[in-house]
C-alpha cells in the first residue's frame, strides 16, 4: 500500500528493510508505547520513560505482557487504573 501512495521518484526501500531491536512481544509492545507517547507533549502527560514512572508503567502492564494485560483490563479499567496511579483520583 505505501508504494501504491508514493510518488514514483522517491526512494522507500529503507522503509522494507527495517533492523528490529526487540525479540519479544513484550518488547514490541514497549516500543508501541513509546513511539505512542512520542507526539507533541505526550512524553510529558503519559512518560513511560520518566525515571519515576518506569516501575509503575512496568508493574500496572505486566512487564508489558500482552496476554496477561487484556486478561486483567478492559479499555475503561486501563484507563481509570492509569488515572488513580498516575494522578492520584
């Protein structure tokens, strides 16, 4: 689909030939989660990589395990959970 949306000039091969630096699925999700915060002002309001909020990000997700995450939280849950860890109400 992206060759279908690129102008016939530009160069995209980088894009195919991506190195992975992660061999689980854990970690796949780790990298998700930062590259969701990376826009604007998130890494401030969400800042999983913030020193002081590393263990609670780790512990609330499980050590980032998908599996045991969508057995314990709904969308709804996640969030509240997030809120009162993170915020405090």
């Amino acid at each position: 689909m992206l060759k279908e949306y690129t102008p016939k000039d530009a160069n995209i091969s980088k894009y195919f030939n991506i190195e992975k630096s992660f061999t689980t699925k854990n970690d796949i999700l780790f990298t998700l989660l930062i590259a969701l915060q990376d826009k604007q002002m998130s890494y401030n309001v969400i800042g999983i990589l913030r020193e002081e909020r590393k263990d609670i990000f780790r512990k609330l997700l499980f050590d980032f395990d998908c599996k045991v995450i969508l057995a314990n939280y709904d969308e709804k849950t996640l969030l509240e959970t997030f809120i009162i860890k993170l915020f405090g109400n």
